[in-house]
C-alpha cells in the first residue's frame, strides 16, 4: 500500500514538474520584457519588432501630428492611414504619442524607464540631452535599464553629430563601390541592407545586454554604429583589403574567390551557378556534358578557375544558353552543385519551402478594418514560431491604455491632451 502510494506521489510530482516545465516553454521567450521603443524609419524599429516577435511589450514612442514618418512612405498603402512600409516594420507596438521637447512630456518618459527593461533611442547623438533623456539623466532612475542607441556614425568622433540613412551609408562604407555590373554605374542593393543589419547588430546586443544583465544585475549603455556597421558585413572584401590590399570592384553577379559563382543566362531566363569546390566543378562539367573542362589543366582547381576566369565563363556561357532554366534546375538534382532560378518577388513567395515554412502572416487591423500580411519571425523555438502577432498600431493608438498603467489619472490624461503633451487615437472610457 506504501509502495502504492509512493508511486502515485511520485507520478504526481513528475507531471507537475512536466507541466511547469511545459508552460515555460509555450511562452515567448522575452515574456515580460518591456522595451521603451523612440525609433523611427527602419534600422531600429526593425530591431525592436524582432523584440516585440519574441514576445517583448515594446512601446513606441512617436511625435505628434505625424507619428513616424515612414506612416506616410508611399504609395502603396494598405489604408489611408497604414503605409506598407511601416507595417514592414513595426507591427506587434503599442503606438503612444508623447511631446518629449515638453517638460511634461519627459516626466511621462521618465516614468516608463523607471518601470521598463529597454530603451532603445536612434536620434542624432546629443538631441536627448538637451531633454535630460540621455543615458546618463537617466540610468539613476532605474540601475537595471539598458539604454540602446542606434545612429549614423556612432555616438562620438568627427561625423557623429551627421544624420545618416541607409544608401548614402552604403555608398559612403564601400557597399555600393562593389556593387553592380562590371565597369558600370554604382547600383544599391535591393533592400536597405546596412538598416536591416545595422537593426540586426541592435537586436542582438540588446539580447546579450539581458543576459549580461541577469548575471551582472545592472544595465549599461549600446552604441550601434550604422557606419561601423556597414565595414563590418564587407566581410571576405574587407579581409581582401586589410590583408592583401585588394580594393575590390563590382562584378555583377560573380564572385572574386570562387568560380563559377554567379548568374548565366538560359535560352528562357536566368540562372545561378554555384559550385564552390572542385568536385562540384567535376560534378558541374559533368552535367553540362563537357568533361574535358575539368580535366583542362586551366581549370582543375579552384585557384586556376580564378585566374582563368574569363576563358571558362566564355564556355559556361554558351552551353547555358542552350537550355531552359527548367532543364538546367532537374538536372542539378543530381548532383552536389548548386543550380537555381532568379525569381521574382511573387515566385519567392509562392516557393514550396516558403508555403511549407508558413511564413507569411495576417492580421486584422480593427481601427482600419483591413487585413495586413507580412513576413513573420523566421526562427523557429522548439519547432514552433512566436505565432501572436498583432496589427501595426494606429497613431496614438495605446497612449490612454500606456498611461494609465503607469498611473495616470482619466483627469491628468485629459489635460495632457488638452495642452497638446500627448495624442490619443481612442477616447477615455
């Protein structure tokens, strides 16, 4: 009977302990984080909705009247209210719109850092001093608090008081010196990539800022350079440069070290060729039914490629055209080299792998009655995806809702309104 009951307490104990265990995962990782969020354009708020995907309360921040600018970047908009650009970056935020130049206006501030994890701020380096909101007017409010700045050229040295954006960035850090056809005009990548990964930079450190912080028990400043960050994904070009004194120069879709690595034309399209090593070049000339290639001591390794890159790209050339992108896509299947089509944005999208993943998203945005899609989180947490999503928010839309958690009287409210401290979407209940 002891023996009996032994066993059902210790069942017991086990599926309580499974289930704790359980609850703690189905939660978002940063459950419970808040992060103060005065960011605008880009390169920050893409760093703090990657903060809000993984479950962060993030409050943005915005002036009034017009809110974050890139509200108004468009056509197209999704509402006459809602631009695809800021939905691009900034759903899952509670928008509160606050004056902080007011002296009002920078009590209410205070009052959120106080009781906040994060700050994350992308204004020119010295405009939040002249408020007494710079990190060191602060950082005595709250000791635990991490203060993430994000500009142009980081927060001191001979451009730091310059506003940067993302393509004269590129231009000005090597990106677009590289970038384009061979011995034709500069051309910027598709997307903002020095925002995006500038953004990235941002979100990592401030991951490893809390973890740091609940070791250490204390907050701390972030400098994330833009500029900075621009040298710091030239990678392989810039270790070219440092180390060997190669300045490197645009090379359309090929690329300096390895051979072939780029796009060929095809008797219908476009393809790219990938064979990074000399077995799949041995495999490639295989498949495109010229052997001799890689036994032609010109080309045997991938050193040789390299020099005698324009005679060999002459023979790929032509035997790609001679074929469908389809035709050269199934026979790469076959082997270990790389062979794909050059899509275009609808193609992406409708890629088996990107329906498999589930990656796009849609919610309802109930102040505008529209639905908006957008990319969702690409990481996955124990095979699952931070699936609660929420609309980008309308202007001012949390501001009554954000006050009041912070202990804002329904009359103190109005007269922050009243004398244009803040702006509120939605009325007092």
């Amino acid at each position: 009977m002891k023996s009996c009951l032994h066993r059902r307490k210790y069942w017991s104990m086990t599926l309580n302990k499974f289930c704790m265990q359980a609850s703690k995962f189905s939660s978002l990782p940063l459950e419970g984080v808040q992060v103060v969020d005065m960011t605008r354009v880009l390169a920050a708020p893409y760093a703090t909705m990657n903060l809000s995907d993984l479950g962060a309360n993030v409050i943005k921040i915005e002036r009034p009247g017009s809110g974050d600018e890139t509200r108004k970047w468009g056509p197209p908009f999704i509402s006459p209210t809602l631009s695809n650009y800021f939905a691009s970056c900034n759903r899952n935020k509670k928008s509160v719109v606050v004056d902080y130049t007011s002296q009002d206006g920078q009590a209410i501030i205070k009052k959120l850092l106080a009781q906040s994890d994060v700050f994350v701020e992308n204004l020119k380096p010295g405009t939040l001093k002249k408020y007494n909101l710079d990190y060191k007017s602060v950082k005595f409010l709250n000791e635990k608090l991490i203060y993430a700045s994000l500009s142009g050229y980081g927060q001191d040295g001979p451009h730091s008081s310059q506003g940067a954006y993302d393509v004269p960035l590129s231009a000005e850090g090597g990106l677009m010196g590289i970038t384009g056809p061979v011995n034709g005009e500069p051309v910027k990548v598709g997307v903002a990539l020095t925002d995006i990964c500038s953004g990235l930079y941002l979100h990592s450190s401030i991951l490893a800022a809390l973890y740091q912080r609940s070791t250490k028990g204390i907050g701390q400043h972030i400098d994330v350079s833009m500029f900075s960050t621009q040298l710091s994904i030239l990678v392989n070009v810039a270790s070219n440069y440092l180390n060997s004194g190669i300045i490197a120069k645009p090379l359309g879709s090929s690329h300096m070290s390895i051979v072939p690595y780029q796009a060929f034309k095809t008797s219908n399209g476009y393809i790219v060729i990938a064979a990074n090593n000399d077995n799949q070049f041995w495999e490639l000339s295989e498949a495109v039914g010229w052997p001799w290639l890689a036994s032609n001591p010109m080309f045997s390794t991938n050193e040789l490629r390299v020099v005698n890159r324009e005679e060999l790209l002459m023979h790929l050339t032509e035997r790609f055209e001679e074929e469908t992108t389809e035709y050269w896509t199934d026979i790469a299947t076959n082997y270990s080299f790389t062979a794909t089509p050059i899509n275009n944005i609808q193609q992406a999208f409708e890629h088996p792998q990107a329906i498999h993943a589930d990656i796009v998203k849609t919610v309802h945005n109930e102040v505008d009655n529209v639905d908006v899609k957008f990319v969702g989180h690409p990481v996955k947490f124990n095979g699952k995806d931070p699936n609660q999503y929420k609309s980008p928010p309308v202007l001012g839309q949390h501001t009554v809702e954000v006050l009041q958690s912070i202990g804002y009287s329904d009359k103190e409210i109005k007269s922050l309104i009243k004398k244009n401290v803040i702006q509120s979407a939605t009325n007092l209940s």
